[in-house]
C-alpha cells in the first residue's frame, strides 16, 4: 500500500491572503482539504452585503477556484461544513449550493455561529474532496 505522501500547500492567486497561519488548500495524494472560503473578492472585500444568498455564491465561486486549483471539482467533494451567522439564512444559503453542486450531494453539517473573523460575513464554508483514480 502506498502512502498518501507529503501534502502540499496551496496559494490560490486572487484570494485575499490568509488571516492566520493557514494556506487556501491542502492536496494529499487524493485528498484535498479546502479552508473555510467567506464572501470575499480578490481585494478583500465583502461580496453581497447582507444577502445571504449573493454571499454564498461568492463563497462557492471562490470553493470552485480552490478546489480546480488542486484538480477537483464540485463533483468531488464528499464532506462540506457550512457555518452560519443566522441559522434562518440556510435556505438562502442552500440556493446557491444546489445550483453549483447539480445533483450532487456531499456529506454535510451546518452550524450555527455567533461570529466568523469579520462581523460582515454571513457563511463561511469548508470542504473535503477525493480526486478520481
């Protein structure tokens, strides 16, 4: 059986630079583990304002950059956690994840949360993939 080997670490241009010690994606062998992506744009800024649906298509927009950027797709993704400033806002939020999941469905789990690292983010997701053999 071989090993998964050394992960490597990931930078995607046009994301801000990360606010602690972290990098945006982590491939190892197979598996590719996304950070939690916000609503933000290239410079930063939020996306959406406080339209939980907009946010959650910037924040998807910016799963599908991470997760090509480690050869995967949405297709390929077995696990997301979704966290939430409002628990009310997951239908809205849901909009977003079927038009770019399709029929897809990964594993999931939704938390509510009092804060994400700017009190202008209203979603923050997290996911987990498997690149095909």
């Amino acid at each position: 059986m071989h090993g998964i080997g050394r992960p490597e670490e990931i930078r995607i241009p046009g994301l801000p630079e990360p606010v602690s010690h972290y990098t945006d994606v982590v491939r190892a062998g197979r598996l590719v583990f996304v950070s939690g992506c916000v609503a933000s744009d290239k410079d930063g800024r939020v996306v959406g304002g406080d339209d939980a649906t907009a946010q959650a298509r910037q924040v998807h927009e910016n799963l599908k950059t991470c997760l090509a950027a480690a050869g995967a797709t949405f297709a390929d993704v077995c696990k997301v956690t979704v966290f939430l400033k409002n628990i009310a806002d997951r239908e809205k939020v849901n909009v977003a994840r079927k038009e770019y999941f399709g029929r897809h469905r990964p594993a999931s789990t939704l938390v509510e949360i009092s804060r994400l690292v700017r009190d202008d983010f209203l979603v923050e997701i997290e996911a987990i993939a498997v690149l095909p053999e």
